[in-house]
C-alpha cells in the first residue's frame, strides 16, 4: 500500500535513529530526510508512526532520558549529597563523550540554536533544564546530617552549578574535547563541592 509502513517495521529501531540523528545534528539541524534515512522509512510512514518532526523529537528526547542521557536517574540514587554531584558530573562525561554516540548532549545541542519558528521546542527545551535544576536542588535538601550539605550552602544553586557545568562538558565533547579532559573539568568541580568543616 503506498505511503504504509515498511515490511519489518520496528518502531524501537526507528526511534533509536531518529535519537541518534537528532544527537549528532540538533533538532534544528535535522531535516526530515535525515530522518527519513536513518529510520528507513517514509516521510508518510514517519509522520503516522510518529507524529511530526516536533513530536518525534519529543519522543526521541524521552528515548535519550531513559537511555543514554540518564545520568541525572543515576545521580538521584546516590546516598550522600557530594556522591550525588560526583555521579552526575562523571556520569555525564561518559555519556557525552561516549565511544559508540555522538559526542555532546542530544538537548545541549538542540537548545544552542533554535528558530523562532520553532519556540515551543525552545520552552520543552528550558522546561527541562530548570525541571533538573529543581530535581537536584531537591535531592541535595533531602539530605540528612553529614550527608548532606554544610550549612549556608544553597541546594538551588548547587544544582544549577551542576546543570551548568554539565552543559559545558557536552559542548566541549561536541567541539572534540575528549573523555579525559572532560574528566579534569570534573574533578576541578568536585574539589570546589562545599563540604562539612572537619
């Protein structure tokens, strides 16, 4: 039948190469006929598995979550406040600077240049960032006595430093800074960690 879906079809495959496109090129940078190839299928059989291109994306970025880009999951896990910010940084040096994915950060890259035309990717795009800020700035308050953070020290600030600093890294591993001087940046970060007076 025109315009169906290919024989075989495989909706996680196709899923996994829309994410994979959208995290080397950036939403923005992704034309519809990258996807169609990557996937393997038509724009019409895209567009009925799919959805639009704003969609799939959205789609594609709870892939990225779930998988690869899960290191804020990990990180939450962690049972004291510095061993949060630790798995967080070096979870994410891995993911960015992975040897088998793109390097940078399928959402880094995708909010680094949007068109006007596309404002609603840009809000998902914030909405996630400060959804994270607020995720680890919980966390770091949920922290009891010493596993927690010193007095005076400002959970808010603590996780937007880390959401910012995580940023950085996957734009210096987009521009081909590798997996060891990320983890140099890393460890500048954490010997900055504020930390209990002995």
């Amino acid at each position: 039948m025109p315009g169906g879906r290919p024989r075989g079809y495989d909706p996680e495959a196709a899923l996994n190469a829309a994410m994979l496109t959208f995290w080397a090129q950036g939403y923005e940078g992704t034309a519809m006929s990258d996807l169609t190839t990557a996937m393997g299928m038509s724009a019409p059989s895209v567009y009925a598995a799919f959805g639009d291109k704003e969609t799939l994306f959205r789609k594609a970025v709870g892939r990225y979550m779930a998988g690869p880009g899960d290191y804020l999951r990990v990180a939450l896990g962690q049972r004291t406040a510095e061993a949060l910010a630790r798995t967080f940084l070096y979870s994410a040096v891995e993911a960015v600077a992975g040897d088998h994915t793109p390097h940078g950060c399928l959402i880094v890259q995708s909010a680094l240049a949007v068109n006007p035309r596309s404002a609603s990717v840009q809000r998902y795009l914030t909405g996630l960032r400060e959804d994270g800020v607020q995720i680890l700035a919980d966390r770091l308050r949920s922290f009891p006595g010493t596993d927690g953070l010193p007095p005076g020290a400002d959970p808010v600030t603590l996780g937007r430093l880390l959401v910012t600093v995580v940023q950085g890294l996957a734009v210096q591993a987009a521009s081909g800074a590798g997996r060891d001087a990320l983890r140099t940046v890393a460890d500048q970060m954490m010997l900055c960690w504020p930390r209990r007076a002995e």
